[in-house]
C-alpha cells in the first residue's frame, strides 16, 4: 500500500483537528485538560494554522470580522445596561404588581423575550435570575418553574432578531440579511412560540407545590438602578434599531460607533465595560471561524451535503434544515452548528429557519445553551437546585411545542424567500 501524498496527510490532519475541536465542543472542552469551548477552539485554530501552512494573515482571513465587531459592540451596549441597573429594575417592577401567577408568568415571558430580543439572551439572564428567584421566594414559590421559563423566553424571543443572541448575529453577518425583512419573518413564529410556553407553564405553575422560602437576602450585588445611564443605553439601542431598520449602513459599522458613544462617559469608566465583554466567546467564533475553514477546504464538507441531497435530505428543504440545526445544536452547541450549516444555506427564509431551529434548540436540555445554564449556576447561589431532571421536564415540552408551532406556522404561510 502505498504512501498518501502529502495533500492526503494535510486531509487527514486536518480532519483530526477538527474532530478534536468538536469533540470538545460536545463534551463542553477536553478531559484531563483545563480546557473549556473556547480554549479548545483557540486551541484547534493553532494547530489548524500548522496542518495547512497557513501565514498569520492567510489564517485571519477566514474570520468574518463583521461578524466579530458585531458581537463586541452589542456587548458592550448590554454592558451599558447591566450597569444601569435596568435589567433588575425592569422586573421587579412587574414582580411587585399583585397579579396571579398565569398573568405574573405572561408579563415575565414577555419582559424577559423583549429583552433578549434587543440586548442578548445570555446578558438578560444573567442580571434577572436573581431577581426572579427572590420574587418567587417572597410569594411562597417554587423557583425552578419560573427560571427555566425565564431561560426559555430568552432563548425564544432573542430569535425575533438579528441581534438577540451570537448565533444570529453570525447568521445575518454571513449570509448578509436584511434586518426588518429578517424579523417580518422571525416574529410571528416566535410570538405563537412564546404563547405556547405561556400556557405550557401555566399548567405546570398548577402542579407545581408551594415551596417554603429561606430568609431571602437583598440583592447587595446588583448594580443599583441609574436613570441616566439606562436612559441613555435605551436611546443608544433605538437609535440603531431605527439605522439596522431605516438603511442599509454596514451593521457592524453603525453599532461600532454606538459603542463608541457609550464608551465616552464620565461615571462609568471604560475598565467596568471591558469587564463585561465576554472574551472566551469572541475567542470562540474566531477559533471555530479557522477551524471551519480547514475543513472547508478539503471539499469534504461540500461532498458531504451533495451525498445527503441525493439521499432526500437537502438543506434547502425547511424540515431537513430545521432537523439539522437541532440536532447539531444539542451535540455541539448551537453557535458551532450554525457555523457548520451556514456554507450550505443561502436566503431569508433559510437564515430565519436555522436561526429559530438552533436557538429553540437551546431549550431542549439543560446544557443545551449558555442561557439555561447562567440561570442555573446564579440559582444555585441562591439555594436552588436546577438539575438536567427538572429542566428537561419542563424544557423538553416547552421546545417540541416550539417547534410544532414554527411548523404549523410554516404550514399557512408558506415557503419563505
């Protein structure tokens, strides 16, 4: 048997990189190694450089900088409102309203899908959840119900738009949509997604016990609530929702400068900000960027989709590309799936299907997204418990009824541009 040729051994080398750096993404980074998602990303993009020969620039060109910029400056921008305090006003200012508790669940699940939808699932969470486990607490509640809908109104609403969560800001960079055009598409599935949570956790609000509250602490850590600065992140974000909607400015561009404005302040120095940047994820779409490229270039991943479309699975087809995002998205997190699909999708109503799938997706099990697990990490400093158990009881159904509804919805409208 003869020697692959040197073009076969950088195939071979590169799938191992690629296996590897996938791998990890499934098990959440490498065993034995202190490793996450993003060290293994950074890590396979190092040595991906190495299999191809890569220079420095030839490498740094596979990274959607768009995609990048984007990221950083809606970052930012949340930072901005984190630090206001508005997050945590906005919701106990609707947990202290005397309503029952279906009425309570739908104002959250808006609240909480609104939120996601402008400023970042991840975010969101990460300043609500303590806020809910103590409202929960004072009127005598179970907690776990009202956090996983937290998590999963998050998920939801942030894929009404282009910017709700990292996933959609690379579907949009990429296959370069149009914002309004995106969500006229996005909205009504996620609206009747969002309904049938509401009356998924009504039911489970009914069979849920009273729980007995510990002595609830006051939330020392949370940034009190500044009216300027919030005011000023709210005018910010609809002064680029109106640019994303009203031109057709570089997106990347017009939030890099409304960074910039948030940035110029005298009580917030730009060192808080800076904090609030999540750095491993940016790391992560930059590695995972070069990674995707080697394959790429083996065509392997070209042949592989032409294989399944002579099989009756093409991607353009809604349910074939829907079922792929989904299942991706639970093996290997969903922003590594989009970025495995996005080669082979092309189109709004493709970009809006990938986007809902792999988001919804980020409902079905526990680890399933980085939202769902901010809520259950910031819960257990609280003393509650949200195991895989008790999210999969609750989000398992809540993400099939999503799904049913997106297709019932795809049913009536049909085929999207």
């Amino acid at each position: 048997m003869s020697l692959p040729d040197a073009l076969d051994w950088v195939t071979l080398g590169t799938l191992a990189v690629f296996a590897m750096v996938y791998l990890g993404m499934f098990l959440g980074g490498l065993p034995r190694t202190g490793l996450d998602r993003s060290g293994v990303a950074l890590l396979g993009a190092i040595a991906m450089i190495a299999v191809q020969g890569w220079s420095v620039a030839e490498a740094a060109a596979a990274i959607d900088l768009p995609t990048i910029v984007l990221l950083f400056a809606f970052m930012l921008l949340s930072a901005q409102m984190r630090l206001g305090g508005f997050y945590g006003a906005v919701t106990l200012a609707v947990g202290r309203r005397a309503w029952p508790p279906a009425a309570l669940m739908a104002a959250l699940l808006a609240l909480v899908a609104v939120l996601s939808a402008v400023f970042s699932n991840d975010v969101v969470c990460l300043a609500v959840t303590p806020v809910v486990v103590r409202i929960a607490w004072r009127r005598g509640w179970d907690p776990v119900p009202w956090l996983v809908a937290v998590a999963c109104a998050a998920n939801i609403g942030s894929a009404a738009t282009l910017i709700g969560n990292p996933q959609n800001m690379l579907i949009g960079s990429v296959l370069k949509l149009p914002f309004a055009a995106y969500s006229a598409q996005a909205l009504p599935p996620v609206l009747l997604a969002l309904a049938a949570l509401w009356l998924w956790m009504v039911g489970v609000l009914r069979r849920t016990p009273p729980r007995v509250a510990p002595p609830v602490a006051a939330l020392d850590d949370a940034p009190p609530y500044d009216r300027w600065q919030s005011a000023k992140g709210l005018l910010v974000a609809a002064a680029l929702l109106a640019a994303f909607v009203l031109t057709d400015w570089p997106h990347e561009g017009v939030a890099l400068v409304a960074a910039g404005v948030l940035l110029l302040s005298r009580r917030l120095h730009s060192v808080q900000f800076m904090g609030l940047v999540d750095w491993p994820l940016l790391l992560l779409f930059m590695g995972l960027f070069v990674v995707n490229a080697g394959l790429q270039r083996t065509g392997l991943a070209a042949q592989a989709v032409d294989w399944m479309g002579r099989h009756g699975l093409a991607l353009h087809e809604p349910l074939v590309l829907a079922g792929a995002g989904l299942a991706l998205s639970n093996l290997v997190s969903n922003v590594p799936a989009v970025m495995l699909l996005l080669p082979h999708v092309q189109g709004t109503g493709a970009g809006v299907t990938l986007a809902l799938a792999s988001t919804y997706a980020g409902n079905l099990l526990l680890v399933g997204s980085i939202a769902n697990l901010i809520v259950a990490d910031l819960a257990a400093r609280d003393g509650v418990r949200l195991d895989w158990r008790r999210h999969a009881a609750i989000g398992v159904p809540a993400t099939l009824l999503s799904l049913l509804t997106w297709a019932l919805w795809a049913a009536v409208s049909g085929p999207a541009a």
